[in-house]
C-alpha cells in the first residue's frame, strides 16, 4: 500500500471542492463566531447568576442577596451608588456585545472586499472594558456592602465576569484586524 496523505476537503453545495483559503476563511470565521458566543454567554451568566460572592447558606450577585437556612429567602440588593455602576457596566457590556455580533453580520455582508470590521471590533472591545470596570468596581467596594470574612469568597459569577473581559479584548482585537475577503 502507498503511502499517502489523507486530506479532508471542503466542497460547496455542488459538491466542487473549495480553495483551501476559502476553507481556511470559513474556519477562521466559525473561530471568531465561537470566540464571540462564548464572550455573550459569559456575560449574561455573569450578570444574571446569584454568585459574585459565597459565604456557606449565603449567596450575593449584583440583584439580590440570597440565604438558604431552614427557608430559602432572597432580597433584593442594596441601591448603593456603586453597586448600581457595576449593574450598569454588566447591562452595557451585554448590549455591546450583542450589538457588536449583530453589526458583524450586517458587515459580512455589506462590507466591501478587503474592508475592515472596525465598528464590530469597537463595540466589542467597548463590552469588554464594561465587564472589566463592573467587576473591578465590585472587587474594590464588595466590602462596603458585605463584611469579609474568612468564609466569604467570590463566586463563579465574578470570575466569568473576569474571564469574559480578556476574551472579549481579543475577539475585537481579531475583529478590528481581520479583513474581508470573497
């Protein structure tokens, strides 16, 4: 048996193999579309989910306070100025984000060739530093709001919330650098 070099192809709808750059772009693009799904997903969760902080039977996020003794009871969270900024950044961070997957498809396919995805790139950048604000807002003031003990430790909410802001940096980072191609 010869030696030989198995290759996948990617063909089109008539069943004619694509150039391997056009199968290349498709990747890329699929890539960027996980890329930026994955940021929206984190960023609802984090702005959603009742655990930026834990402390045993009782859990904080930026909505409500939550215990779970013999009755599960949640209130509803302080109206500190601060924590209604932290609100507000992981509000906009969610619109932007949105904002800037919904401009990435309108540019597909209005863009000219060899255009740039400079406004989806900025929204998306600009949803990136919201998050980043929100939480380092929360990380500097949470004290105000709930005293620390040696309990009390950040919850899965906040580090998405940390996790989404590189993430989203990147993703409009790739948007404002990749071009358009046919």
């Amino acid at each position: 048996m010869p030696n030989s070099l198995v290759c996948a192809t990617v063909r089109d709808e008539s069943g004619a193999a694509l150039p391997f750059t056009t199968a290349k772009m498709l990747l890329l693009l699929l890539g960027i579309i996980v890329l930026h799904v994955t940021v929206l997903v984190l960023l609802f969760v984090s702005t959603i989910v009742s655990q930026w902080l834990v402390n045993g039977e009782h859990t904080a996020d930026l909505w409500q306070n939550c215990s779970s003794g013999t009755v599960f009871q949640c209130l509803a969270s302080s109206t500190n100025e601060w924590l209604q900024s932290v609100q507000a950044m992981m509000i906009l961070s969610v619109i932007f984000s949105v904002l800037s997957l919904f401009l990435f498809f309108c540019q597909l396919f209005t863009l000219t060739k060899g255009g740039r995805f400079y406004i989806t790139g900025v929204f998306q950048i600009l949803a990136g530093l919201c998050a980043m604000s929100g939480a380092a807002i929360f990380t500097v003031r949470h004290t105000d709001w709930h005293q620390a003990s040696e309990n009390t430790s950040y919850g899965f909410a906040y580090i998405l919330a940390w996790l989404a802001f590189p993430l989203a940096l990147a993703s409009g980072i790739i948007y404002v650098i990749l071009r358009k191609r046919e």
